[in-house]
C-alpha cells in the first residue's frame, strides 16, 4: 500500500478469493466428452478477492478479510492482492487447498464454471470480529457478497453495521437471506438476474428493476443500485429513482463487470463521495472492465478511471419514472 493510499479512509472487504483456471475453446464439451482447447489462464479470482482489488486500484486502503490455502496457489493470490495494494494482514492461510473456479469459456464468449470454495470454508465469525476490531478508525464501508457461507455475510453484515460502517451487500451469486438482514445493509447492488431472484420481480427493464429496488428498500436497506449491464444502472433510494445511462464502450468481456462496479463504489463512498457521484464512478470503472478480457486484469486503476470520466460528459442521469 502507498503513502497516499493510507491516506484515505478504508474499505474493508469480507469475502471469497479462487485461483481462476479458466480454459479456452472453440465449443464447450458435452458430458463425457473430451476436447482439445486453445488457450488456459490462470488468476486471482473469486468475488471478495476481486472487489478488493477494483477498491484497492480505486485508491482506497483496501483490507481483506479472506482465507487462503497453503497449496501451490498461495503465493500466486497474495503476490496479486499485494500487487493491487491490498492489505493482507486479515488473509488467514489455511492448511490444505485454495478455494478454485474452474472455467470454460467457449468462442463465442458463453462459459460455465464450478467453484469449489475449500479455503474459503474456513472464514469464521470470530476472525471476521477479529478483522473489523484490528481495522476500526481505519475503514468506513464494509464491501460483502454471498460467495462466503451466507451465515458469514450474514454476520458480517451485523458485525459491520454494529461498528457503524457503511454496509454494502453485492447479493451475488443470489440467494434467499433471512428478512431481518435488510435493515444492515445500507447499499445492495444485484444485477438483473439477482434481482429478479432475490426479490421475485422479473427484471426486464427499467421500470421492472425500480419495483425491485423498492422491495429491498421496504425491508430496511438504505438505498439499492440495481446494475442493468450494458442499459447502465438504476439508483432506487427514498429520493425516488435515477438512472445512470451507461458509458458506450466496445465490449469484449462482461467479466467482472459487477466486482469492478461494487468495489468503486465502496471506495466512493469511504472517500466521501455522495452516492450519485460513488454510482458514475462505479459505472465507468464496469464499463471499462468490460473493455478487456478476464476478471481481476481487467479490473480498472484509479488514474484509467478519473482519465475516462475527464474524457467524456458526465452520463445522464434521469429520473428512474421517466425512463
Ligand atoms: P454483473 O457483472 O454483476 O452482471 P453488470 O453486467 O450489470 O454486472 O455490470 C455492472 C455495471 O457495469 C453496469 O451497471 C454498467 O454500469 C457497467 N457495464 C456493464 N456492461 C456494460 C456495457 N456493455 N457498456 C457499458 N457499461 C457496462
């Protein structure tokens, strides 16, 4: 981490770290089926891991609360969170495996993935306590998503609003959370899918997403940003509804796309930004992650992001009612 790094207020990310082994090839096999690929990468992943990464390249102290494993991909994910200017110090190595996403990605960009969580397994509450109780005074948002055991968000989300952080829930990948969870979060950001799942509105467009951003709103959350993809993203607060049309860009690959959203917009907001300005931020930072291919490479820097944002009108921002 950089002087000016420590400088600004923390993000504290409580979350999942993978080695991402993803292979390339002209078609997905069918069951049984062996083929023969063209290309393999091997990468930092899993949610937690990448959103640490898009707060730390934000410029924001960045501080992960994860596990890892002790097998040949440990030093690969701490060289990359360290890289990124992430701090560690809350990274517990676990005897035994790192967390894995194994990942087919077919020619025309469709990809399947199994994730096996391993490591990540072993987060416990108290070491989340532990973590937050070492970084408070340090951090002002605490980032969380549901690739950890959602017994774990769940207490994260707890621990975090106990301490008076800003608490920003990525519901992903969704599932079914207990309702007295809502009233802790203070910002949500499903995408579409996750949305329509965790509310039961089928998100389809604007106004379908605005219903949804109110049924969390209903159940105690602060403010929800329901991200539409290359349609840009709906902020749903009490204020009404606002849509953040998208930045154009050439899109490669929508990997990403989210984590880089989420964790420019906690580093936003511990920066001090309102949460119009944390969602613009957060949605040039997605739409240039979608400029470059895989998840944690094309997760954008801070200077990529304020050189985009100078370079270009600031996105129309509309009235959610009236779009
Ligand atoms: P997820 O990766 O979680 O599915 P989205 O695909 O909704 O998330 O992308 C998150 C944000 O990134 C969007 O709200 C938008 O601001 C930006 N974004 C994603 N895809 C594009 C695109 N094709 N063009 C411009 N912006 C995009």
């Amino acid at each position: 981490m950089t002087d000016d790094q420590q400088a600004l207020p923390g993000v504290v990310v409580v979350g999942s770290v993978t080695a991402d082994l993803t292979t390339f090839s002209t078609r997905l096999p069918v069951p049984g089926e062996t083929i023969l690929g063209d290309d393999f990468t091997l990468v930092l992943g899993g949610k937690g891991a990448n959103q640490v990464v898009a707060a730390g390249r934000a410029g924001a102290a960045a501080h992960f609360v994860a596990c890892v494993g002790s097998d040949l991909f440990h030093d690969m994910i701490m060289d990359g969170l360290v890289d990124a200017g992430v701090d560690v110090t809350h990274v517990r190595t676990v005897p035994g495996p790192t967390g894995i996403a194994h990942i087919r990605v077919d020619a025309s960009a469709q990809n399947d993935i199994v994730m096996v969580p391993l490591a990540n397994a072993a987060l416990s509450a108290g070491q989340i306590d532990a973590g937050l109780d070492a970084l408070a005074g340090r951090a002002s948002v605490l980032l969380t998503q549901l690739e950890i055991p959602a017994p774990l968000a769940m207490h994260a989300i707890r621990a975090g609003s106990e301490r008076g952080l800003t608490v920003v829930l990525d519901p992903a990948p969704a599932s079914a959370l207990p309702d007295d969870i809502w009233r802790h979060v203070d910002v949500v950001t499903p995408n579409e899918t996750e949305a329509t799942v965790m509310t039961g509105v089928e998100v389809t467009d604007v106004a379908s997403a605005e219903r949804a951003g109110r049924w969390f709103l209903e159940r105690g959350v602060g403010a929800a940003v329901v991200t539409l993809a290359g349609a840009g993203a709906l902020l749903v607060s009490p204020d009404g509804a606002r849509l953040v049309a998208p930045f154009p860009v050439e899109a490669v690959d929508t990997t990403a796309a989210g984590d880089a959203f989420s964790g420019y917009l906690g580093a936003a907001l511990a920066e001090g930004a309102t949460l119009d300005e944390a969602v613009v931020r957060a949605a040039a930072a997605g739409a240039l992650a979608v400029t470059v291919r895989g998840a944690s490479p094309s997760l954008p820097t801070r200077e990529r992001v304020h050189a985009f944002l100078a370079e270009r009108p600031a996105p129309e921002i509309v009235d959610g009612s009236r779009a």
